[in-house]
C-alpha cells in the first residue's frame, strides 16, 4: 500500500510540473522582448550549438530515424487504442488517453524550450530595424524589375563559368561560408559548427511536398536533395536559418537570403534571388497578371529553363496525400504565431521591400 501511495503521489507531482511548465511557456509568449534578450540570443544560442556539436558529425540524419521511431510508436499507440475500445476496457481506455496526454505534454514542453519559443520573438525586424508593412503594387513591381536583372545576371555568370550545380557536400560547405561571411556585415547570424545533411526520405519528401525541414528535436537541419539543384544552396539557408532560431517561415526565408547573397559563391546568388523572384512575381501576378507576366518573358532562355524544371518537378510529385499534409501543416504554423499558414513563406515579399526601402539595395 505505502508503495502504490508513493507512486501516486509522484504521478500527481509529474503532472502539475507539467502543468506549471506549460503555463509559464504560455506566459512567457506574451513577451516577445524578454524571449528575444533572454531566450533567442540568450540560452537558446548555447542550446542550438550543443545540438549541433553532440550531432552535427554524424554523416546520417538522427532526427530522421527520430521521426520513423515516432511514427512506429503512434501507429502502435493507436492499434493499442483500437484494441481497447473494440474490448471495452474502460479502465485501460482512461490510463492510456491518460499517458498519451502526458507524453504529447512532455514534447510540447521540450519542443517549446529547445527551439519553438523562438516562434514568438521580435527577430530580424527588430534586429535590422525593418517595419514590413502593407506594400504597394508599385513596391512589387520595382523589387521585380530589380530580381529580374539579378536572376538574369547571375545565371550569365554561372554559364559564362560553366558552373551550373555543385555536389550537396560542397553546398552545404558554401552553406556554413556563406553565414560566416554574411555574420561580418550581421554579428546576429554567426554560426559555428553545421549540422547540415541530407534527408532520408528524399522521395517521400517529394510526396509530402518538403524541400527541407528542421528537427528541434536534434537541432539537424535537413535537405530533400532530389528537388532541382539549383534550389538546394538557398533551401539549406533557409534550413539553417531556423537552427539560428528564425523560426516563422518567412524569416527563415529572409535570413537564408541574406546569409545566399553574401556568400562568395554565384550559385547561392542565383538560388536566392531565382527564389525570391517566384515569390514576388506570384505576388504580383495577383495585382497585375500583365506586369507577372512581362517580367517572366524578360527572363533568359538559360532561367527559363530552370522554371521549366521547377514546374515539371511539383507536377511529378503531385498526389493525393500533399494535399492532406499542406492542411496539417498550416494548422501547425498557425498554432505558432504565423497567421498565413503555408502562405507564411512568400510574406519573405515584404521583408525584402522593407530591406530595400531601407537599405537601397538587395
């Protein structure tokens, strides 16, 4: 009896440790200055390099064999349930939906303190000073006009060169060179030790609809290497974005442009701005399909191609699951703070007029 007391008793303990926990993450969203001080250059840049020190050398992605495990263990789960229900085991019912709420407690907590507090913090427009407001259709227009010119002017270097893709070894090298020169210009984005790989589920990625996806869990960032090559040098930026605790997609996209553009390397220039550049001219396709679609002929033949590529490639991986996973995972950006959803990314659009309002250039 004096045993199953004690057992109680830490059951009851475990749960209202939980619930604190829980509550002061929720408290804590509130203030977005104290998680920027404290949290996201505070604690978090010691937590986000220890991920990346203990797991970073690894050649094969943990977080992945992390995410088939929880698979597996969710599939069991809800066969367990099942089982029980079909019994009409009551008793076993309520202890199971019992330790399953306690176990998604657990990862909530864990998710929230090893990186999703992030979600909620000022970032890059209050490190940059940026006010990404309401645009204009003429703001979309000018920064169109300029990303044609960059587009075309980068893909000329890159043929005149004769280099149009490079190994994903080399990327992800150029990657971590690319934020050590951009950190000279932006203290804010240093980053020391990669933890940069390829994914695991490549194809399966293709099916989701993933270019790349960061694991909080390891602090891995990882990259579907069988999207178009010329989109992998800015998708790892943007991927490596979020281990510096830009979590909103569309930070991630901004940061991972400015980390690209400082990079010594043409093919990260090319990759940023042939990305931005669909983002801004979808935009404005909205506004002025006419303008969109002027700015597209007056891409070279050489960039054309390339969009021709990108087409066919979400075209192949087309089915009837992404669907289905696009609308879990804008209930999940929402959940955190990012109203627009899937949309979140091409808000990257006014980050990059409020830059160029500000600072002249892109």
């Amino acid at each position: 009896m004096k045993t199953g007391s004690n057992s109680n008793k830490v059951y009851v303990v475990s749960i209202a440790c939980i619930l604190i926990l829980i509550f002061l993450i929720k408290v804590a969203s509130y203030y977005p200055q104290w998680i920027e001080n404290y949290y996201s250059r505070g604690i978090y840049l010691y937590i986000s390099s220890f991920f990346r020190v203990i797991f970073g050398w690894i050649p094969f992605s943990l977080g992945d064999i992390f995410y088939a495990g929880a698979a597996l263990f969710l599939l069991v789960s809800f066969l367990k349930f099942v089982k029980i229900l079909l019994n009409k085991q009551l008793l076993n019912y309520k202890k199971t939906l019992l330790q399953l709420l306690l176990i998604l407690s657990a990862i909530y907590i864990y998710f929230n303190l090893s990186w999703g507090l992030n979600y909620n913090r000022p970032g890059i427009a209050y490190q940059l000073g940026l006010n990404p407001s309401t645009y204009k259709e003429d703001d979309l227009k000018r920064i169109t006009g300029i990303l044609v010119q960059k587009v075309n002017e980068n893909k000329r270097a890159l043929v005149k060169n004769g280099v149009t893709t490079k190994t994903y070894t080399q990327i992800f090298e150029q990657a971590q060179t690319a934020y050590r020169t951009s950190a000279l210009t932006f203290p804010f984005l240093e980053y020391n030790t990669t933890s940069i790989k390829r994914s695991m589920y490549g194809r399966i990625g293709n099916f989701l609809g993933f270019l790349g996806y960061y694991n909080p869990f390891t602090g891995e960032a990882q990259v579907n290497l069988s999207q178009p090559k010329f989109l992998i040098p800015f998708v790892a930026c943007h991927e490596m974005a979020h281990q510096l605790g830009y979590a909103s997609e569309s930070e991630a996209n901004f940061v991972g442009y400015l980390a690209a553009i400082h990079s010594p390397d043409t093919l990260f220039h090319y990759s940023a701005y042939f990305d931005l550049f669909n983002y801004a001219n979808r935009e404005l396709f909205f506004r002025d399909s006419i303008a969109a679609k002027n700015n597209y002929k007056q891409l070279d033949t050489a960039v054309k191609k390339d969009e021709e590529e990108l087409q066919e490639y979400w075209r192949q991986s087309d089915n009837i699951i992404e669907p289905i996973i696009r609308i879990f995972y804008d209930r999940y950006l929402k959940a955190n703070q990012q109203s627009k959803g899937v949309k979140s990314y091409s808000e990257v659009t006014g980050w990059l007029i409020a830059y160029y309002n500000r600072y002249g250039k892109i």
